[in-house]
C-alpha cells in the first residue's frame, strides 16, 4: 500500500474532519477521495481510481478536479474547526491502468489558527454552506440571477486566472441545453461510458440508502423503474415512437433551464485540473450563499462531438492550455434531494482492514 501507517489516534481525530469534508461533490457522485491519517494532524489524500471515470473523453483530467473540489471543501471544513489545511501537492498524472490503485495527490496539514469572533461566525457560516449544498436537477423558475452574483462569479474566476462567462439568451441557452439532451443519447452508444453510468446509477431509495452512493433516481426525478428499464434496452431510445416516450420523461427533467454559465481558462495538466476544481467549488459556495443554484452539464464537456457544438455555440477560446472545462445552469429551484453520502469511515484508509469500496 502506498504511504504510511495510519495513526489509530489520528483516525479519531481526521473522521471529525470528513465528517463534513465528504460531502463534497464528485462524478457520478462517486466518492472517490480517501484519506490516510499519519499524526493527528497531518494525512495523505488519495484518489482511489476503481472509483474514477476513466471511459469518458476528459474523465481522467477530471480527477484531478475533483481533487481540487475536494482541496477547497476540505479547506472551508478545517477552518471551522480552528485549522489552516496546508497542502503539499503531487501533480503526477493518474494510471488508470496501474496496479497501484490509489493516487496520492496531496499531503495535508491542519494548523492551529487563532480567528477573531467575526471570523469565526464566517467560518462557521461557509461550513454551513457545505453542509446545505445540492446539485438541483428540480425545475428552475423563471427568475434572473442578479448581477452581484453573477459579478462575484466573475471576480473568484479572475482571481485565480479563469474566465465565468453566463448568458440568458434564450436561443442560445435553448441551443445549449439541446446539445446537452443529445449527449445522453450518444454516450449511451458508447459501450465503455455506458458500462460506466450503468455502475452508478441508483434505480430505488433501497439502493441508493445501502450504497450511499452513485446517481439515485430520485435524485435525478425520473421514476426509478422507468429509468430501469430506459437504461437497460438503450437500442429503444432512437425507436420512433417507445424512444420519443423515454426522451420525453429524461427531458422533461430539464424544465426550467433560462440561464447558464461556464468557466474558460488554463486547463493543460494535472497542476491546472487542480485549481480549476478549488476555483469552481469557491464558485459553487458563493453562488449558493447567494440562493443561486446549479446543476453541472458535464456530459456536453467531456463528450467530444457535444464539446465542439457548445464551444462553438459560445465561441470558447480554447488551445494552446486553454479550454472551456465547466458548464452548468443555474437559477432557483425548489430545494433539491440530498445525495446520499458514505459514512466517515468508509472515507479513511487503515492497512490494517480491507478498504470499503
């Protein structure tokens, strides 16, 4: 196994940590980030690859900003509990094809830090934010975000070297969301993407409740046994008239979509991936201070033919290091399902037991 023996003291002390820090958003909700406890306040961070999404075109840069969500996440959550988390980054790329299945990308370190009492009402506040944040696939009403919010965006973009951009311009936003509707449809033909979704998706609460992971139907509104059976005969969703019906349903759950953003800048190895993911879960948090919510279109990113068609529709500078690498909408729902997490411990690495997969 790579790194060192845990600390069992240590153990006791980072699980109050992940606690919170889990619930970070990840691919599939996929949870793939593990945690080794060295001392009680030092540990290693790892990607556990079998919990990766290698089969889509840009799943493996997406790895690392996951990690870089999971950097900023644990961030917020230490601060609120008195710590400055202090990294040291490893900015190897991931072999999904190694023998080694766990990538370690960071070495973290909590430090005391003394916070006035404002300060510590404000960390107090971000931690609530983490808590309350939801991917929201509900419909979103018609109701513009203000400008403040789309300008504080802009600003945390800016600050870390990226670019948001958002548009409420209904053909383009109608553009947009029919290019990611098509998506699914042809990932589905893909047999490796299609292997991939079908290992997490969550057809009934039952089985979203025992594995507390993946994307649960009730998450995603579609009725559990429909989604079932749509996923499992896939030849039927380009037959006329059966095929029109389950498009209908999957579409239907994207009423509501009148504005949307994405995020352009540096996006040319692992160092980049990492900080595209601290930047867009910063933007994530502040939106949702705000009451704005999201729902990332991933599939238009990572699917080539949907990434040159919502490129060109926005008319994203990419090349040279550079690309359109995040795109969601966003607006006001209601409050949105919670997608269920694992438990603390499954989260924390022990060589001393089999690792919870």
């Amino acid at each position: 196994m790579n790194g060192a023996t845990p600390n069992p003291e240590a153990a006791v002390v980072w699980s109050e940590i992940v606690g919170d820090a889990r619930l970070y958003p990840s691919p599939h909700n996929s949870q793939p980030v593990k945690l080794r406890p060295t001392t009680a306040r030092t540990a290693e961070l790892f990607y556990d690859l079998d919990l990766g999404l290698p089969a889509e075109s840009f799943g493996i840069p997406f790895a690392h900003v996951c990690a870089g969500v999971f950097l900023e996440t644990l961030r917020v959550v230490a601060l609120a509990a008195g710590f400055e988390a202090r990294e040291t980054l490893d900015h190897a790329e991931m072999d999904f094809e190694g023998e080694d299945r766990l990538h370690r990308f960071a070495r973290v370190t909590l430090v005391p830090v003394e916070l006035d009492p404002e300060q510590k009402l404000e960390a107090e506040i971000a931690l609530e934010r983490i808590r309350t944040r939801r991917t929201s696939r509900r419909p979103y009403r018609r109701a513009s975000v203000p400008a403040e919010a789309i300008a504080a965006a802009e600003r945390i973009c800016a600050d870390a070297g990226y670019e948001f951009r958002h548009t409420g311009d209904r053909a383009l936003v109608r553009r947009i969301v029919h290019v990611n509707q098509a998506t699914l449809f042809d990932d589905l033909e893909n047999d490796a993407v299609y292997d991939e979704i079908m290992t997490w998706l969550r057809f009934s609460k039952r089985e979203a409740a025992e594995r507390a992971d993946g994307l649960s139907a009730e998450a995603m509104l579609l009725p559990g046994r429909i989604l079932r059976f749509a996923m499992a005969h896939r030849g039927m969703w380009r037959a006329p008239v059966v095929g029109a019906a389950i498009r209908g349903v999957y579409l239907n759950t994207m009423r509501g979509v009148h504005e949307l953003g994405w995020i352009e800048g540096p996006f040319d190895g692992p160092r980049d991936y990492i900080e595209a993911g601290r930047t867009f879960m910063r933007v994530w948090l502040e939106l949702h201070r705000r009451g704005v919510v999201l729902h990332p279109f991933g599939t238009v990113i990572t699917n080539p033919r949907s990434h040159v068609l919502f490129a060109e529709a926005v008319g994203a500078r990419e090349g040279e290091g550079r690309m359109a690498w995040m795109l969601f909408r966003l607006g006001y729902s209601a409050y949105p399902p919670l997608a269920l997490r694992r438990a603390a411990e499954a989260m924390i690495l022990d060589d001393r037991k089999e690792e919870t997969r």
